[in-house]
C-alpha cells in the first residue's frame, strides 16, 4: 500500500470519527495501522475510534503505542488517563491526565478530567 493510500485511510478514519462513526472509523484506522504501524499518528486515531465505541481495552493498547512511538502526545497521554480511569485504575490514570495537563495546560478537557478523577 503506497503512502497515499495509507493518508488517504487516515483521512478517511478521522472524517468519520468526526461525523459520529467510530466503529466504521475504527475499521478504516486498522487497516492504516496494518500498512503502517510505526505511525503515531494512525495509532492515536485508531485509539480514538476505539474508545468512542465502547472497546476501552483495545483503546488502551492503541494509546499506549501511540506514546511509545512520540511520548510528546499529549492526547495520546490524555486518552490512556481516560482508559485507565474507565478500567478503574484512577492513580495510573492520574498520571497520564497530569502529564496532558503539563504538556498543554490550555486544553479544559484535560484539565477537566483530572479534577472528575479527583472528585
């Protein structure tokens, strides 16, 4: 599969994520993973797509590759917090909720997760 065809999935995933479709999102988004597994960028919207359709664990994996591959993803960060609180480990998920709050203290919704999680 060239390059584009792997963007144009990309593409693709997220306008359906963004329209409310995250298991037809999720679909597209493995099949980019497949051709293109190093990309931290597939594996976040995959992780995405995932979460917004109910399968947190899968999601938990698909972040948690989605840090290994740029440990700098602040969704990324904030997506395994949110995981991690739904799997009902609140002091992991804190963690990775206080690092998407360092790394952009201007997104409410980190900062609003964390203060959920610390109830």
């Amino acid at each position: 599969m060239s390059d584009e065809d792997v963007y144009g999935l990309l593409v693709r995933g997220r306008e359906l994520l963004a329209s409310g479709h995250p298991h037809q999102a999720a679909i597209i988004l493995q099949r980019a993973r497949s051709a293109e597994p190093r990309k931290a960028s597939i594996r976040e919207a995959l992780a995405r797509a995932l979460y917004n359709s109910g399968q947190t664990t899968r999601a938990k994996q698909e972040f948690a590759a989605a840090i290994d591959l740029d440990p700098s993803n602040d969704y990324a960060h904030f997506g395994l917090g949110l995981c991690e609180a739904r799997s009902g480990d609140p002091s992991v998920a804190a963690g990775h909720l206080k690092i998407a709050v360092a790394m952009r203290p201007e997104v409410e919704a980190y900062q609003d997760a964390l203060k959920r999680l610390a109830g």
